[in-house]
C-alpha cells in the first residue's frame, strides 16, 4: 500500500486499550456527561453500571451544547441503544 496508512492488529488493540475506559456497577451512566472528560467510550461486562440498557456493552458519551448524548451497543442481542439529556433530564433509551 504505496503512501497509505496500515493498521495492525496490534496497532488497533493498542488504541482501543488506550481510549476506552472500563466501568463498573458502581458508575451511573447518567453522571457521564457532567465534565468534559468523561466524555468517550466506556466499556463493562456482566456487571451492569446503573441506567444501563444491558451487559457486557460499550458506550459512546458526547456533549451537544452542554446536552449529553449517549449512544450503546453490543451485547448478545446486537442492539444499538440511544438516549439524551434534554435540559439534564435523561429521555429513555430508545432501541435501534
């Protein structure tokens, strides 16, 4: 691949590693949008975090105009979940 880019599967394994952060039962989901640097992918397992659609699932967290926007997937049901906060209230997740 002449002047492109190649990934490993080192190099992709090293960076999800390094972005991601693991949670437990002891986190609340609805926290997760309160400081700018807990914005990001947050992964867990079989013990669900608080206001979570499920297990064993990974979350993206990101702020619109200081509106937190959730977004889950995985599990073994391969359902997409999403949800927000309107005015710091979360909304249900709705299934995708």
């Amino acid at each position: 691949m002449a002047g492109g880019v190649k990934f490993t599967t080192s190099t992709i394994e090293d960076s999800w590693n390094t972005y991601r952060k693991p949670i437990d039962s002891g986190t609340d989901l609805d926290d997760l949008r309160d400081a700018n640097d807990k914005y990001g992918f947050y992964t867990w397992g079989s013990i669900n975090p608080t206001n979570a659609p499920g297990s064993y699932m990974v979350l993206l967290t990101i702020n619109d105009n200081n509106q937190g926007n959730q977004i889950v997937w995985g599990n073994t049901n391969q359902k997409l979940y999403l949800r927000r906060a309107n005015s710091g209230t979360w909304t249900s997740w709705a299934e995708k």
